[in-house]
C-alpha cells in the first residue's frame, strides 16, 4: 500500500494491563532439556512471561488498561466515539468483542466498535484505522483504540517453537485531533507465507473436530493440536529482515525525517536477536531501542503499547518524542509509523 499521512491528529493517552501470575522461562526445564531452555532465552532475551487465568480473556486486560487511563486522562466516557479492539483472541466467535466492551466500559450507544484480527502488526494497523476515524470527528471526539492477546490460551506448552516465546496483555490508547503536526503510516501484507504462522483449525475452512483438538507429537519433538499456534522460527526470521528494514526505511524517506531525528525505535518485541539486526540494518543505536521482552515476552499486537508504557512512561509523561513504531508477524503482514507522542497520561503498568 502507498504510504500516507495525517496531519493534527496523534496518540493522547497510552496504558496497559498484565495478568499477575509470571512464568519463568527457566521453569520450563521440567518440559524441556535445561540448554535447549537456556539456549532460548539466551538468543530471545525473554526470561518471563505473564499469563491470565481460565477466565480472563484479552478484553479483561483491556478493559482494565482502558479504564485506568480514561480515569487518568481525566476524559468523559460520551466523548468517546469510537472503539477498536485488535486481538487473535477475542472473547468469541460471535458477536465482536469490540462491542461487548462498548457496554462493559459504559461508552454511549452511538459508539461505533469493530473488531481487528491482526497479528503482531496489529497495533499499527489500529493505530492508522484510529487516526483516520479521529480526523473525520468533531473536535474533542475520541477514538480508543484496545490492542491485547491471551496467547496462553493457544500456544501448547510442550511446543518448543512457541512456549517460551508469547504471554499475555492487554493495552488502550486514545487517539484524537488536535496540535499534533504530521504522523506517516506504511500498511504491507503477504498472503502467500499464511502457513509460517498459523492455527490450521477451529476456523470455518477446517471446522473444529475431534482429530483437531488432540495434541500429537511433531516431527520436531514438539506437542500441540492442529487448534494451537504454529509457528515456523527460521521463516519468521527470513521474512523480518527480509522487509521490515526495507518498510522502515522508505517510510523515513516518506516522511523526510532522517533516521538520526527518531527520537525511539518502538518495534514488535519478537525476541532479541531479531531486534538487535533490525536496529543495526536501519542504524538504530541501542538507547533509542527500549525492551521490554525481557519482562513480558512477545504479547502481539499488546507488544508496542505495552513497551511505551513500561520502557518510557516517565520519559513521555514529561516531554513529547518523535518515535517510529513497527509490528510485524503473521499474516504476513507488517506496518510502520512515525508519529509524535508525549506531554500526555502514559499509565503504570496495571496487574489484573
């Protein structure tokens, strides 16, 4: 897709939310060969993860992100007019997750929800679907944007590919018009790699059934049903260096602002070693690429919002940065943005 721009419309309020229970990669020892776990988490940087309870979904994270930060932006909730909620886990198939939340969260009837099934790029995606609701709305009028996943809920623990890789959030992000200056998004996709990550069944081309739901053991060692997340590691790899240097690049160029001008590079936390040759294939020094799958893992399209909030809450609170964002994963689909965000509420990290 072309890139394009907005103008006086940006990111007013930025919280997210985090199950309490934590995981410790190298628990995960009991499952797995002690240097395999070590190796993971020696390449991934991830050491922990969060993970939600049977009865707590992606909205719940989300609700409580975008409550706390309603309640610090000190906003009414009827100026709220529209609400996004970005998630591969949603509450059900039917009816949109989006507009159980509309009631949850009390927002007037006249509130336009919509769901977004998007993977780790998702973020970006909602965020270019928010700028464009705000810029057509009064002044004033906001669009709350909710991006979580509750991956424990489909990736099989005995999976070496995916166990020590995803966890749970959930965030909320407010956007509206206003003396913003010009924000730059570039939206890509790839059909053609569905198969590098996928959940084969539970969809409506290969319905539920019993075969599906039944774990079975993997060529690789690994066990998990046709309804959990698969996930082919190396591809993934080829397919991030492969382009998003490339999105990021011409979206700079795009946008006429020099690499060195950035003030952050937020990027989808994959793992570590694929940050760290993102960052030096675009020359993005190491202090302007906050982590933070140290903590969390990879949370999806919650990975973005959930980084400016535990990396940099006390850097935006007090000053507004240029940053460029980028989420990429399954699809393929990938996107970026550089935008202006700061001098607004950006919450603690909330515990549900």
């Amino acid at each position: 897709m072309p890139n394009f721009a907005f103008h006086n419309v940006g990111i007013s309020g930025v919280s997210a939310a985090v199950p309490k229970k934590r995981i410790k990669n190298a628990s995960l020892s009991r499952i797995f060969k002690k240097a395999a776990v070590e190796k993971i988490i020696s390449v991934t940087g991830i050491e922990e993860r969060r993970s939600a309870g049977k009865n707590t979904c992606s909205s719940d994270l989300c609700f409580a992100a975008a409550e706390r930060l309603i309640l610090e932006a000190g906003i009414e909730k009827d100026a709220i007019d529209v609400l996004i909620f970005v998630s591969q886990t949603p509450d059900y198939r039917q009816p949109s997750t989006a507009a159980i939340l509309q009631d949850r969260l009390g927002l007037k009837k006249g509130t336009a929800s919509l769901d977004m099934n998007l993977a780790c790029s998702g973020y970006v995606y909602g965020l270019s679907a928010a700028f464009s609701y705000a810029s057509n709305l009064k002044e004033n009028a906001k669009v709350l944007l909710l991006a979580g996943e509750t991956f424990s809920k489909i990736v099989s623990s005995k999976d070496k590919a995916t166990a020590l890789l995803f966890g749970d959030a959930g965030s909320a992000t407010l956007v509206e018009r206003g003396d913003f200056g010009k924000s730059y998004f570039s939206l890509n996709s790839d059909g053609s790699g569905e198969n590098i990550i996928k959940i084969d069944s539970g969809g409506y081309r290969r319905m539920s059934r019993h075969r599906s739901l039944m774990p079975r053991k993997r060529p690789n060692g690994s066990v998990r049903s046709d309804e959990q997340l698969f996930m082919d590691g190396a591809e993934v790899f080829n397919f991030t260096l492969r382009e998003i240097p490339r999105d990021i690049l011409s979206l700079l160029r795009y946008a006429n602002v020099p690499g060195g001008k950035i003030d952050y590079f937020i990027l989808h936390q994959a793992n570590k070693l694929i940050l760290e040759l993102l960052a030096k294939k675009i020359g993005c020094p190491a202090a302007k690429l906050p982590l933070s799958l140290k903590k969390f893992g990879n949370t999806g399209s919650a990975s973005i919002p959930l980084t400016l909030v535990s990396e940099l809450k006390d850097t935006l609170g007090r000053k507004k940065k240029k940053v460029l964002l980028s989420g990429f994963g399954g699809g393929l689909s990938w996107a970026s943005c550089v935008t202006d965000i700061g001098r607004c509420p950006v919450c603690c990290v909330i515990e549900v």
